[in-house]
C-alpha cells in the first residue's frame, strides 16, 4: 500500500516542479516588459530606440527588485515604466497561483496513478491469453506445418488463479471506470515480444505446462511467477512499463507490492466478489495530509527561506541545492502543522528522502539544521506536539 513516505516524495517532486514553473513565470513576466517596450515598426511615426531601451531596463529593474524583496514596487514619474512594472507583477502573480494549483492536482492525480496502475496490471493475464489465442490463430493459418509441436498451454488458458481474477466483478467495475483495460498496440506488443523471447521459454513455465493437472495452489504459484519474474523483472514488459510511466521506477515497488498481495488473495475459497487493495489503508486522510503538507509549505515559503538561512552559517542561502531547501521546508512545515507526527520521526523521514535524492553530502546537511531548528522551534513554542507520548516533543 502507499505510504506516507512515498507521499512525501509525491508532495516533494510536485513542490520541486511548481518551483521550476515559477522561474520560467519570472522570465515570461520579464519578456512582457520587454514587448511593452519594442519599437512599434508599423508607426508612421518615428519612435526613440534610445529612450524605449532606457525605459525597458528602468522596468526590469524594479520588477527584479519587487521579486527579490517583495512589497510595493518602487514607482517612477514615468507612466509607462509603472504600467509595464504593474504588467509583469500581474502576470507573474496570476501564473504563480495557477501553477500552484495545477501541482497540487498533479500531486493527487500521480499518487491515484499508482492505483491506476495496480488495476492496469492486473488486466494483463487476460490478455496474455489473447496473445495465445492470436499464436493458435497463425498457426491454423499456416500453409506449411510447423517444425517443432506448438507449444500446449492449455493448462495456463486453464488457470484457476487466473480465471478468478478474470471474473472478479470489481476489477470488471473499476477496470471500465479508470480506463484501465489493456487494449493498447504499443502494450500488446511488448506483451506479444514478452511470451515469444522471455515467457514460453521459461524452464518453469514449461515445466508447469507439461504437467496435465495439478492443484490450486500450482496454478496460484504459477500466477504469481508471471508477475514477479517478468512483469516486475524480466525485459520487455518493465522496458515497456519504464517508457509509459516517467514515475514507473518510483512506483514499482508499492505497484509490486498490490499485485503480489492480491494474488495472494486468490486462494482456493475467494470468489467474483473478493474485494481488491486500496490505494492505502484511508486514502481520503493520505490525501488530506499530502495536499495539505504541499500548501501549507508553499504559503509559509518566506518564513521558512528565513529560518534556513539564520542557520546556515557561513553559507549563502542561495548556494543551498533547490532540493535541499524543499526538504527543509517540507519537514518544518510538517513538525509545526501535523502536530500527531513527532519531530524525529519527521527529521529521520526527510534524512531518508534526502539520500534518494539529494546530493551524497545532503544527508549531513539536512540532519543538522533539522536537529538544530527543531530545537530553537520547540523552545519558543513554534512547535507544539499532542497526544499520547507526544507532549515531551519527541
């Protein structure tokens, strides 16, 4: 199941991406001074180049001064240095807001993918066994016979652990609602490339093939080493899965961790009604925590870029990786927000994201300004902890 963790992270990458949309705001909002001042070449009148260019600079200077240090914008006598100024800021605020918001959708539409993701995989079985009826189809059609003897997959057509995912009402309902059969060319393909060079040649395959009969429990195990050996591992169908998910290798292990479960599940005694895994154990708290962690970090932005760098010593704030100062921020957020998650649970949290992440040295730098602004935070009332075993702070 998903963890918080993993949230984290999801929340992380959302914030990291909002940051690099508003550098790319900054410069557009710049460019719109820019044309505001660019030589009107269809005037009949003739137009000071000189003056344009000295209004133009004027301009992005107070706008670059407003970003740096907030507040009102710096007026001049010049009408249109103002308006452009005003312009830029307008733009820039509204871009900024609508980024904002976009991330956020982006953050719960990439962890719900994860889900999407389970149920996609679990369509696969069904249709493997169209890439065998498809095989039986060309070899009928064959105008010569076949060197060797087609291979006999009866048994696996047969597979009573499969079967039963086949028929599970809810993977039906949910497979039509998130879209998530697979039907699609370039899927199939790897699929097809997958049962020619890597599955029907599998020793254990063939070997569980040759059998004629066996029990549930061979057939559940059988299941279980198509996904483990080439669904999660193998060639084709992780190269395929890599290329059609960017998060594919971030997702893989809780994506792994569904689909084993539920096959798992499908034990001699479950039916079509066997209830699938859910995305996490409450999804709507998850989704709560994470959006709430990501907006709550981006409104508190000025406060935290402050405390960073009071205690960076020596150092400029600037010169801090962008992805250490939003681990940074994130877990002050967190150790002032979620007043039920203690502090070094969210220290030993963002050290762990950090080394997956960040720079080797970051793990270090992370810990130590962690340890020491929780401290000074704890001390002046900033951060308050409730609840059973959380009053001392710890």
């Amino acid at each position: 199941m998903l963890n918080r963790r993993t949230l984290r992270i999801k929340v992380m990458q959302a914030l990291y991406a909002y940051q690099q949309a508003v550098g790319s705001d900054f410069m557009l909002a710049n460019d719109r001074i820019a044309d505001a001042f660019a030589p009107d070449l269809s005037s009949p009148e003739p137009q000071d180049r000189r003056l344009l260019q000295g209004q133009r600079k004027m301009a992005e200077v107070i706008f670059k001064e407003w970003h740096k240090v907030g507040g009102e914008p710096e007026l001049q006598d010049d009408a249109e240095v103002n308006d452009a100024v005003r312009d830029a800021i307008g733009y820039y605020q509204k871009q900024k807001a609508k980024d904002a918001n976009f991330y956020a959708g982006q953050l719960v539409s990439n962890a719900e993918s994860i889900h999407d993701q389970y149920l996609h995989l679990l369509n696969l079985p069904e249709a493997l066994l169209r890439v065998l009826e498809e095989e039986k189809e060309r070899t009928v059609r064959r105008f010569t016979a076949p060197k060797d003897a087609p291979l006999d997959t009866t048994r696996l057509e047969q597979n009573q652990a499969l079967q039963k995912l086949l028929t599970n009402t809810q993977l039906q309902a949910l497979t039509i609602r998130r879209k998530q059969p697979w039907t699609g060319e370039q899927e199939l393909e790897a699929l097809r490339t997958a049962w020619r060079n890597e599955i029907k040649t599998d020793a254990a395959l063939l070997s569980y093939l040759a059998t004629p009969a066996g029990s549930y429990a061979d057939d559940q195990e059988m299941l279980k080493e198509l996904y483990k050996n080439f669904v999660f591992k193998g060639e084709e169908l992780p190269r395929y899965l890599e290329e059609d998910d960017l998060n594919w290798e971030e997702n893989r292990s809780v994506v792994k961790n569904l689909v084993l479960k539920t096959v798992k599940m499908l034990d001699e005694a479950a039916d079509e009604n066997l209830e699938l895994m859910s995305l996490s154990a409450n999804w709507k708290d998850d989704k709560e925590f994470a959006e709430t962690l990501y907006r709550e970090t981006l409104a508190a932005d000025d406060e935290y870029e402050k405390l960073i760098a009071e205690s960076v010593q020596n150092w400029d704030v600037e010169r801090v990786a962008l992805i250490d100062k939003i681990i940074l921020k994130m877990a002050l957020c967190e150790m002032q927000i979620f007043r039920g998650i203690p502090v070094k649970v969210t220290i030993n949290e963002y050290i762990e994201i950090s080394k997956l992440y960040s720079t080797p040295k970051s793990k270090q730098f992370v810990n130590g300004i962690l340890d020491k602004l929780a401290q000074d935070l704890t001390a002046s009332g900033a951060i308050r902890k409730s609840g059973r075993g959380l009053l001392d702070n710890q």
